[in-house]
C-alpha cells in the first residue's frame, strides 16, 4: 500500500517541479510532509481547468473545494481525502491563517473567467503560508518580495523578476534560514532549466539564503 506522504509528495512532484525541489532542503520529515501538503492542495486546484473544459463546470469544482476549507480549519476535514487530511493537520498544527486559502479559491474562480491573475493571491498567501509552516508566524514581509518575484517568473516576466531580487534579498535577510525552503524556488527564473541545473541553483541560493 502507497503510504499517503508518499502519494503527495510524488503529485506534488509531478505538478509543481520547482517546488518540490526546494521542499527537499527542508530535513525535518514532519514540516516537509505538512509542506508537501500545502502544495498538493495547490496542485489539485491548478489542475481543475485541464480537467473541465466548460467555465461553469470548473467554477463548481472550485466551490467544491472552498466549501471544504470549512471542514479543514474546524479539524474535521472530509474523511479519507488524502489532501484534505493533510492539509487539515498542517492547518491546526501550524494554526494557519485560512485567508490567504480562500483567497486563492476565489483568484481560481476569477481566472475561470478572464479575470486579470491576482498574483498576490496566487502566490504571496501561499508563500507566506509555507513560510509560516517552517518557522511560525511573523514573516509574512520578509517573504512578500520572494513572492513577487516567483510571480513575475511564472507569468512570462523574467527580466522584470531579475530587476526585483535586490528587494528580495534584502528584504530575506530577516528571514530565518529555517524558513528559505518556502521561498528558494523565487531563484529558477529559468523554468526551462534542466533538474540537474535547477539542484544546483537551488543549493546556491540556500547556502547563501539570497535568490
């Protein structure tokens, strides 16, 4: 039987490449796993549009999904949802914020239908929130940058992401190192990079704590 860590880490690995790179360099077995879980909950929503090919039907799936944070910052996530389990546990033990989970449901919502990406939703919350599961609450501004730049990276905008890491890493120097796992994959600018490549840069950019 494929223990459950196992099955989220390896969705996590096939959806989010990048981040689950950067999951690698955190040693702690528990807060990777309740990393991993935060991812594959993104995972599953970013894979909902290239499953439905109707607006309204992706909208539903969507709602579905926002019903079910009621469930999982009450403790009581719907049971034997492997992600929703996971991310229930990471919720009460790092007492995540459910704001930033809401917010990016709707940003989901918004983009279901043509609605401009609103990067803060898409990735600051979620950002912060990783950063929040590594090194508890309080740094939501030193990762707010990272984020930005992640953004811009993801979204077609590489030079405007490189003009953007002298603000990043100044504003990562109070950030703990404990935390640099949830922002290290701000550094692959370059998604085209080969794995080998990105490995490289990613333990460049933690040994340093700079992206």
């Amino acid at each position: 039987m494929i223990d459950r860590r196992d099955q989220l880490d390896a969705q996590v690995r096939a959806a989010d490449p990048d981040r689950w790179l950067s999951s690698r360099f955190v040693a702690d077995p528990e807060l990777r796993a309740d990393l991993i879980a935060l991812y594959a909950f993104e995972a599953e929503l970013m894979g909902i549009p290239s499953k439905v090919t109707q607006p309204l039907l992706a909208e539903m799936r969507f709602t579905w999904w926002a019903d079910q944070m009621d469930g999982v910052f009450a403790g009581e996530p719907r049971k034997g949802h492997p992600v929703l389990e996971a991310l229930a546990a990471a919720a009460v033990r790092h007492g995540l914020d459910r704001a930033p989970f809401d917010g990016l449901i709707r940003a989901h919502i918004g983009r279901v239908h043509d609605e401009p990406h609103d990067l803060d939703a898409f990735y600051v919350g979620p950002m912060q929130s990783a950063a929040r599961i590594l090194a508890g609450p309080g740094h939501e501004a030193a990762v707010a940058p990272a984020a930005r730049l992640r953004a811009l990276s993801q979204t077609g905008r590489a030079d405007e992401a490189r003009a953007l890491c002298p603000e990043a890493n100044a504003a990562l120097k109070a950030l703990p190192p404990k935390a640099f796992p949830a922002v290290a994959h701000a550094a692959l600018i370059d998604h085209a990079a080969p794995e080998p490549l990105k490995r490289l840069r990613l333990t460049w950019a933690v040994l340093r704590g700079r992206v």
